[in-house]
C-alpha cells in the first residue's frame, strides 16, 4: 500500500513540476507571434485545463504527504519530510493566490475580449509560477538532501 501512496505523491509532483516548466519555458516562449487576443485566449484555456490538473494534484499531495508523516510519526519523519510538507503548504498557497486572483481575472478578461486586463493579468502568472518552481526544487531537495 505504501509503495502506491509513495507513486500517488510522486506522480502528483511530476504532473505539477512538469506542467509548470512547460508553462515557463515551452509555451510561453513559442506564443510570442501570436497576435494578443489569440495569445491570450490560448493560454487562458491551456492555463484552465492545467489548473484543473494541479487542484487534483494538490490534494493528492496534501493526502498522502500527511499519510506518510502519520505512518511514520511526526516525530520519527526525517526532517526532509518535514521540510517538504513545510515548502508544499507555501506552494498551495501561492497556487491558491494565483488561481483566485490572476487566473480567474485573466480568465473573465478573455471571456469579455478586454484584452489590457488581460494582458496585465497574464503578466502576474510566469511570476507566481517561478516562485512555485523554485519552490518545487526546494522542496525535492530537501526530501534527498536533507537526512
């Protein structure tokens, strides 16, 4: 049971570490020729569909985090667990942040063809995602480096 738990909580992490380094450096650099109303709408859909994925992974990741530091006891869990969850928890409230405040303002901006606020919305996404990737590193460090 702990090895699917342990493929669970991997798989979730790749989903969202992989979606994010395609968002940072495979989409965004590509879309440049677009014009902004199709640049925008694309990844305003791309963007609502990788988010679905992630609020699924999220819990998943929340789920069996938790799992593995109970079954081990919080107090008998490496510090690197401890570490991990500390660093997941400040990840889901920055993908929280971004979800309910610039996703959901870039996604109303495109439904309406306001294209500044959109533009302006979409401007707040790579930054929030950096930080969550760099967050996500972080994180995988400190589950292999940290005893």
């Amino acid at each position: 049971m702990w090895t699917l738990v342990k493929l669970v909580h991997l798989a979730s992490a790749i989903v969202w570490m992989g979606g994010m380094a395609f968002m940072l450096y495979a989409l965004r650099p590509a879309i440049g020729m677009l014009t902004p109303p199709q640049r925008l709408t694309l990844v305003a859909e791309v963007l609502s569909r990788f988010f679905r994925m992630v609020r699924v992974a999220i819990v998943l990741l929340f789920i069996t985090g938790l799992a593995m530091l109970w079954h081990a006891g919080f107090r008998n869990a490496p510090l690197g667990w401890h570490l991990m969850m500390g660093t997941g928890l400040v990840m889901f409230a920055v993908y929280g942040h971004l979800d309910a405040g610039p996703h959901r303002r870039l996604q109303r901006a495109v439904r309406e063809s306001n294209w500044p606020l959109a533009a302006d919305q979409m401007k707040q996404i790579p930054r929030l995602a950096t930080i969550n990737f760099a967050l996500g590193w972080i994180a995988i460090a400190a589950m292999r480096l940290v005893p």
